[in-house]
C-alpha cells in the first residue's frame, strides 16, 4: 500500500529516519556510557528489541504496566524509572523480577519498607535506585544527608539491592538554548558528584548514576558524573524538540513520526481542515506543524478537526489530499493510537502494534 492510501488519522514511522536515529545515538556516544533507552516514548515492544539490538542494555518505563509488556516483548532489564506506591503495584512489581532484572526509583523510606516486602513475599529482589531532585522539582530526596540516609535504608533490606541514583533533569530538556541545558546539567553533575561521594564515604557502594534525556544527554556524559543515559524522545522527535537550539556535541536527530492526516474541508480559500484534531495528536506542548508544506499553518484544533491556515502564495491542498502532521509532543500522541504505520520509500511495510498503549497502572 502506499502511504497516501492509508486511511486517517494514522501514527506513521518513517523507517529509514528511525534507523539513522539509532545510529546516530550510538555514534555519538561511543561506549562512553551506558544506553537504557526510554520506552515510554514509543510504548512498542518491537521498537525496544531494536533498541536493545543496537547496543542499549534495557529500557525504563514509568509504570508497572508497561514494565509488564516490555518483559513480554523478550526485554530482560527494565528500570521503572518512578517511584512505584500501593500494594498491587509493588507486588505485580515483585512478581515481574521473577521474569527479568527489574529496577526502580524511591525518595521514602516508607516505600522501600514496602518494596522489601512485597519482593519478601514474592521471593524475589528489585535493584532499587534512590531518586535525587537535581532541578527538575518533581520527584526525589535533596541531594547529600537525605540521600545518604535513603540508600542506608536500602542497602540494610534483605530482599533489595541498592543500585545508585536516579537523577533526571527533565525541567532541562526543552530550554531553548544550549548554553542554558549545559548550565543546568553541570549543577546537577555537581550535587549527583557530592551526593555519590557522601554515600561512599557511608560506606555503601554506589555502583551507578542514571538519568538524562535527549535534549541533554552529551552533556550529561561530559560531565564524567553519569555512567547510564535515559534518552527516549530521540528515536522520534517532536515539534517541541523541534524549537531546541541544536549543536555539537548534541547530534541531530530526524524527524520519524507523523500523523497523517486527510484534508476534509475546503470551505474558503485561506482554510483548510484536516481530521486529525486533539484526539488525534497531543497538544500540551504545542499545536502539530505541517511537514515540508511552507505557507500551511494549523492555528487550531477541536476534537475530531484541526484548523489549517493557507498563507498567500502558498501551495494549498485539495480536498481529501493527505498531509503528515508533526505532533507537538511525542509521547502523549503515541499513547492515542494502537499502532504505527511503519513506511518506507512511500509504501508500507509493516504494522507494529503499541503494545502499552494506555498502561496507565
């Protein structure tokens, strides 16, 4: 089928894009560093097994129920990069590790008790990695006594591992100018270096720090604080990521996901309207942008329409044409569809079912 046959709204992969994306990650970071690359992203136990072919160790996900489906698709390792709270969580959680090597966040003593429990109960051990606030201001203990103290608690559990710290600067990943996201990574460098040193002079091994995303990740690695990198976004990209000042020794990477879309109004002249609106493509982080159509502006959206304005001079689209829509923020969108329409050269080649669509718990 060709992709202009495909019926919209559609999740459309290009697959070429998305192979040089993984290309370019691994490029760029050389074996420096370890590569878990975030599932919660794409949500596809196949774009996973690709990941972890090309060179990543697992994935993260943010929820139990996605951990559940990356274990089903043959990951072996999986960190749950969020705190996990309430008892049938920790003990789907618990019962997972049977299966695979299972890691997750804390910053309350309270969960690690619960943890140790719940892995008692099922048999089984978590690596467990205590999550620092390095700026984000969204989960974690503060860097340095408090830490200390949380690692203490779980390193002294019998059914746990203390694995390292968790330090993710997501607040960095979208400040526009590169000199901003290098400043702010070196201040979280800095307490994850004092916050790593204090837990060894406790006398507990710190065995690893993870954290960092797309839009930081190089910076991350120069700092020499950081021995694992979580980037998710990368294997797609969005339009937010899209307003990002790019450069070395960040590298570029393509855009490879769209939402494909079909022009179902013509009603003047300056307008179009398309049927992909806002369960079609998130908007939290903007509206969608049209792709490689200059002149053509989505100004708008509703449930079941976006609103495309048509510059003057601009090459206007006919009714029932197709446009690919780049999505403002990847994730969200992904989470609206049951599968990607995965393209090549124009044609389809393969259907890949989202597999954690809607893991939620």
């Amino acid at each position: 089928m060709r992709l202009e046959e495909v019926d919209t709204p559609a999740l459309v992969i290009e697959l070429d894009a998305l192979e040089r994306n993984l290309r370019r990650l691994n490029d760029a970071v050389a074996g420096q560093v370890r590569v878990r690359a975030h599932a919660k992203t794409h949500k596809c136990a196949e774009i996973a097994r690709r990941q972890v072919a090309a060179g990543a160790v697992g994935v993260c996900c943010q929820k139990v129920s996605e951990a559940e489906v990356m274990v089903a698709g043959g990951i072996g390792d999986v960190l749950v990069s969020n705190e996990v709270v309430g008892a049938a969580k920790l003990a789907r959680l618990a019962d997972l590790a049977r299966r695979a090597r299972i890691g997750v966040c804390v910053d309350d003593a309270r969960n690690v008790a619960e943890l140790d429990a719940a892995c008692a109960a099922a048999g089984t051990r978590l690596d467990v990695y205590v999550e620092i606030d390095v700026g984000a201001r969204r989960c974690g203990v503060a860097p340095g006594k408090a830490a200390v103290a949380l690692a203490r608690e779980v390193a002294a559990r019998a059914n746990l591992r203390f694995a390292g710290l968790q330090a993710y600067h997501g607040a960095a990943q979208h400040l526009r100018a590169m000199a901003e996201r290098r400043a702010a990574i070196e201040l979280a460098a800095a307490a994850v270096r004092e916050t790593r040193a204090q837990i060894e002079a406790a006398d507990v091994p710190c065995p690893r720090v993870t954290g960092a995303g797309s839009g930081s990740f190089m910076f991350e690695i120069a700092t020499g604080a950081f021995d694992e990198i979580q980037p998710g976004s990368y294997i797609f990209m969005d339009a937010d990521y899209a307003r990002n000042e790019w450069a070395a020794p960040l590298p570029r990477f393509e855009q490879a996901l769209f939402v494909l879309a079909t022009v179902m109004s013509r009603p003047v002249p300056e307008r179009a309207v398309v049927d992909a609106g806002l369960k079609a493509s998130s908007v939290d982080s903007g509206l969608p942008l049209l792709w490689q159509r200059p002149g053509l502006t989505c100004v708008r959206v509703s449930d079941e329409h976006g609103v495309i304005e048509i510059a003057p001079g601009a090459a206007a689209p006919a009714l029932g044409e197709k446009l690919l829509l780049v999505p403002g923020h990847c994730d969200p969108t992904v989470n609206l569809y049951e599968r990607y329409v995965c393209v090549r050269g124009g044609r389809v080649e393969a259907l890949w079912p989202i597999e954690a669509r809607g893991a939620l718990v």
